[in-house]
C-alpha cells in the first residue's frame, strides 16, 4: 500500500505493484536492502514512482490548489485512459498515424502497426489474453515476446531484436506518462549480430557492375576476355 503525507495529514493511494520481502526492507531508508538485481530492480521502481510524485508536488508547490487529493488525483488520473500496455500502443499508433507527412512516414507508422499485431497475437497464444495491465509486463513477458518472434512468427535474430527495439520505444512513452512506475526492460540489451554476406568474385563483380557489350578487356585476364584475339 502506497500512502502520501502533507502538513501532517495522508492518503492512500492504492498498490503500488511492487512486492518486497518484509526482511529485506530496510524501513529507515525506505527501500530494499542489498545490491542484488532483484533489489536493484525494486528499489529503481520505487524511486520512479517518488520521482513522479515529487514532479507534480513541485508543479502544485506554490498553487492553492495543492492538496493531497489533487495529487492523488493527477497521479492516478494521469494514466487512467492508458492503463494496459495495448491500450498505450493505440494511443501511439494513432499519434503517429496522425503525423504522417508532418514528420512521419507511412513506412515508420507500419513498424509500429506491425509490432502491435505481433504482441496481440501473442497475448493471444501464449497467454491467453487479449491485454495486459501495465503492472503485468515484466521482463519474462519480453523474454516470451522474443522467443515468440522468433520461433512462432519466424523472424531472424536480428529482425526480432529491432521488432523489440519498436516496442520498447513504446514502452519509453508509456514511463515518460507515468503508465509504468517500473522499466520492463531493466537488465534487458540489444545487440544485433553481424550478418556475413560474402563476397563476389572479380569476374562477378566485373559482370554484375559493367553493362554487357561495354566490357573493359583491361580488367580481364587475356585468355578469359571475350573480345580478345591472338
């Protein structure tokens, strides 16, 4: 239970969606104890939900309307329209398809449109689902969603790592709107793998960038030129 004090009074504001081990929460400093991911990974969400809260404190700091339920309202209000994670990627998708020819591309709006398909039909397969709430992503969500992408729907390595890319962009605007009080992807890295395309030959190259019947023979060796006599 997540709570807020001001001039000696307080509210709550619900579940925060963050779990703790009661032994390892250090009630003085106000987070879990140890440097372990898990506690990391905790501690880190804890102090996004401080910041956003401290955000609007400080936007309300010198207004008469500050109040502990104006803050409670904006802070729960603020993410009520974009609650689940599909509900986030409509709103995006039709931002962006708002904006095409004003600095978007049709081909740019369609990479979003496309990731959105592939995660419904995820949800779909793997859980049964047709959303999630934002509290429900986590990273074996994602690591689920990759695995998906790769085996179910095909994609290369690389392809599904950009696939990932589009959705964590997603994601970023879902955090900068205060939807996640955590990061799905922390501990989560990207890195495409070097695809080796070989190499032509010389005669390949020759025969590929030199339109026919305009070959230079002085590139050739002389026994395999075409146009050379004895």
């Amino acid at each position: 239970m997540m709570r807020i004090h001001l001039n000696g009074e307080r509210v709550a504001l619900g579940t925060t969606g963050v779990s703790v081990d009661p032994e390892m929460w250090d009630s003085t400093l106000g987070k879990v104890r140890g440097r372990t991911k898990e506690a990391l990974a905790t501690n880190a969400q804890l102090t996004s939900i401080s910041t956003d809260l401290q955000v609007i404190f400080q936007r309300l700091e010198f207004s008469e309307e500050l109040s502990l339920e104006r803050i409670k309202s904006e802070y729960l209000g603020k993410r009520e329209a974009m609650e689940t994670v599909l509900s986030l990627f409509t709103k995006y998708n039709n931002d962006m398809y708002a904006q095409i020819g004003c600095g978007v591309s049709k081909a740019n709006y369609r990479k979003f449109d496309i990731c959105k398909r592939h995660f419904t039909n995820f949800l779909e397969i793997k859980y049964a689902r047709t959303d999630l709430n934002a509290i429900e992503l986590t990273p074996i969500v994602i690591h689920d969603f990759d695995v998906y992408l790769r085996t179910i729907v095909g994609q290369s390595f690389n392809t599904a790592i950009k696939t990932l890319k589009t959705f964590k962009t997603v994601i970023i605007f879902g955090r900068k709107a205060g939807v996640f009080n955590h990061d799905p992807f922390l501990n989560i890295h990207f890195k495409t793998k070097r695809v080796d395309r070989g190499f032509l030959t010389d005669w390949k190259s020759h025969s590929t960038l030199t339109p026919l019947g305009k070959q230079d023979c002085s590139l050739w060796p002389q026994n395999d030129c075409p146009f050379w006599s004895k």
